[in-house]
C-alpha cells in the first residue's frame, strides 16, 4: 500500500503573514514541495520558469481551461492563474507532500473540484493589527491598502469552512501550530501503512 501524497492549502487575507509562515514551514519540512501555478503574467525580474511559476500565453491557459486541466483558476488583476489537476494527482498518487499558496476563490474551487487536501486558513490577529502591517510594509497606496481591507473582511467569512484556523498573533507559536497540523496529517493511518506494511511483512 503505497503512501499517499498530503495536499496542504493555506489561504490569508494580504498582510496575515502566509509568506512568512509558508517560508519556515519548508524549513522544518525541507522534503514538501511547494505547488508551481501556471499563469499569463509575465515574468518579473529574477523569476525562474518553473520555480516561481509555469508562464505561458492567455492562449495555452484558455486551451487548458477548455480541456479541465486545472483543479483552480482564477483571473486577478487582468492576469489568470491556475492549478494543473496533475500536479496535485501525481503528488496524491506518488506520496509527495505539497503546499499550496491560494486565495480563498481558488480553495473553494479546489475543494469541489479535488478530492483530498488539508485547508488551513492564517487569521490575522484583529482588523486593525491587520491594517497597521499592510501601512508598515509601504507597499502599496493607501487605496489599494483600503481595498485590501475590505476584501479581507470577504475572506475572513470564508475560514469558516476550512480545516484548521490559525491566529498569526505570535510568530513562533502559529509556526508550531502549522507544523503540529502537518505532523498529525502525516500519521494519518492512510500514510503510515505503508510503512508498518514493509517493517512487518503485512
């Protein structure tokens, strides 16, 4: 009995420190895998094809949308990006544990559309925290933080049905808090038998 691949979605309002956790989650896990997107952006200084993403043309994605290829897809900001369906059956089939990095639109979509995954949601520690980070990092206009504001109250509603809800108020403690979730997902008897199988000829 072959062990089968953990799926890992993590979603955050802008400014909840997703990146950040994700960073030092693969530290502690340096054998997952992060998820590579397809998407018609093009690439930014220093972006690697097939590291930070699969680039290709609004064609070749519209050509796979119509053949099902992606488990999600969504368009942000005049650009489209997806999930391959492979990438997360191969990891499933071949026992590889992969993260994926998605906003709440292409979680919900992947839950309808892929059967497995373990979905964590990184809860900010309140609004204002929440807007004080987004003014702090000088990133963006004070428009675009306000839209980031209003959009992240829509994906707070969302969390409710996700896995796991993680509050990010202290750094260290929703760290062991991610790795705790994936440690118990590992033991999950559907990935442990195959190692009980080799060590006791079952």
């Amino acid at each position: 009995m072959k062990r089968e691949g953990l799926i890992l979605i993590l979603s955050a309002p802008s400014g909840a420190g997703k990146t950040s956790l994700c960073r030092e989650l693969f530290k502690t896990f340096p054998d997952m895998k992060e998820s590579v997107s397809f998407t018609t952006r093009a690439p930014r200084t220093g972006e690697v094809e097939g590291e930070a993403y699969h680039f290709v043309t609004r064609e070749t994605f519209d050509s796979m949308v119509a053949d099902n290829a992606f488990a999600e897809w969504a368009e942000v900001h005049g650009n489209r990006y997806g999930t391959a369906l492979i990438t997360l059956e191969e990891a499933w089939r071949n026992g590889v544990d992969l993260v994926l990095d998605i906003d709440c639109q292409g979680a919900r979509k992947l839950k309808e559309q892929f059967d497995g995954g373990v979905y964590v949601f990184i809860m900010p520690p309140s609004m204002a925290e929440l807007r004080r980070r987004l003014e702090f990092r000088s990133t963006d206009a004070q428009e675009v933080i306000e839209r980031r504001i209003v959009r992240a109250a829509d994906e707070i509603r969302e969390a409710r049905w996700y896995d796991f809800i993680i509050f990010n108020d202290n750094f260290d403690e929703a760290c062991r808090e991610l790795a705790a979730i994936v440690t118990a997902n590992r033991r999950k008897t559907s990935r442990m038998m195959d190692k009980v199988g080799k060590l006791f000829d079952i």
